[in-house]
C-alpha cells in the first residue's frame, strides 16, 4: 500500500445552510436581543450582515473585528454555557435529515468527520458534540489570564482561504489526505476549500455557487 493510500479520508462539512437548514449566526444575533445582551441596533446590523454575507459583498474580517469587541470581558465559561443552552433548545433541530443520513454514511465508510465553520469556538464545539463529529475547526477568541475574552479572534480567520489553512494543519497532524477527502458547503466563500479537496459536494448553493459547481462538474446535493 502505498504511502497517500495509507494515509485517512475525511469529511468536511460546513454547518450554517449545509448541515443545518438555518444560518445560526442571525438566531443567535435574535437571541442575544431577546436576551437584553445586544441593543436594537445592533440587531439591525447583524440581519444586514447575514444578507450582505450571502451575496458576498461583507468585508468578513470587519464584522468579526466588530462583533469580538462587544464581548470583551466576557467570561469564556459564561459564554461557552450559554452558546450551549441556546444550541441545544433552538439550533440542534435544524439539522437537515439528508446531512444526518450523509453524517452516518461517511461515518460507516470509516471517513474522519470533521466540522468546518466560520462560527465561533462554543457553537462548533456544541455542533461537533451533539452531532457526532470527530474534530471541528472555527474561529477562536483568545482570553486574558483571567479567562475573560480580549475581544479580538485568532488569525486567519476561519472563512475562505483561512478554512484551507486550518484543514491543512489538521490534515498534517491526522494523517488526512485532502486529494481523497470530501467538502460538503453551501457557499461561494468556500470555493477555495472546494478547490482543495478531492471530492467537493455543493448542498442546495445560491446560483452563481450552482453555476460555478456545473461548470468544473462538481455534484450539486438538494439537502
């Protein structure tokens, strides 16, 4: 055998609108604001982000600059229970069915799982847990020594190419090898992770994601 066939398969898969029906970041801004943890106009900015993030035209690091700093000085611990809570009660349903069926067939196949978001640290640990899924990458948010977010996210982020960089890492450190390896997305952002894999998968994309899936012959899921 040789030495690349030796080495593990995995199975990428994005959360918001691939595994999940729902995009979590703009109920989770609805959260905070029933919650009385971010004002009305905060809310406001965060619906116009999500739309603007779908038709790619968001500065991303800006908005994750901007949405790190209102949680500065929040205890990591508080924050990571109450991501949990509301994952649970509001998020956890919403896994789509056919990703459910597609989780098991790669787990079956003896595929490595592994969850790939632009979410936060506590929602992928959450997702990753309840889900069944062996490793996550996200963003993280460094702490002060007293365990208190600095309102700032490590570099790069886990969006576009940065989703590369840190699949590259785990692949490095888990023996994966990418040119046999799945990518299940939904977004455009991703294209550079879909380039990287062997096997990319578009689930239920927006229509130049689906133009550009026909036009390298990629194969389009309706999750």
């Amino acid at each position: 055998m040789g030495r690349d066939q030796a080495k593990a398969i995995a199975a990428f898969f994005d959360l918001d609108r691939t595994l999940l029906s729902v995009n979590s970041g703009l109920l989770w801004a609805q959260h905070e604001r029933r919650q009385g943890n971010i004002s009305r106009g905060q809310f406001a900015r965060a619906g116009l982000w999500t739309l603007l993030y779908h038709l790619s035209l968001v500065d991303i690091a800006q908005v994750y600059a901007t949405a790190t700093r209102h949680y500065r000085g929040v205890a990591s611990s508080e924050l990571e229970r109450r991501t949990r809570e509301w994952f649970e009660r509001e998020i956890a349903p919403q896994l789509r069915p056919a990703a459910a069926r597609s989780l098991q067939d790669h787990r079956e196949r003896g595929h490595m799982l592994v969850l790939l978001t632009s979410s936060s640290q506590y929602e992928a640990a959450a997702a990753a847990e309840r889900f069944g899924l062996e490793h996550w990458l996200a963003n993280h948010f460094p702490l002060d020594a007293s365990g208190r977010l600095l309102g700032t996210y490590d570099e790069p982020l886990c969006y576009g190419q940065g989703k590369v960089v840190r699949a590259e890492r785990l692949a490095d450190e888990r023996g994966i090898d990418l040119g046999r390896s799945f990518f299940y997305t939904d977004s455009l952002s991703d294209l550079p992770m879909l380039e990287r894999v062997g096997e990319p998968r578009v689930v239920a994309p927006d229509p130049r994601l689906r133009r550009e899936a026909r036009r390298r012959g990629w194969r389009v899921l309706e999750w």
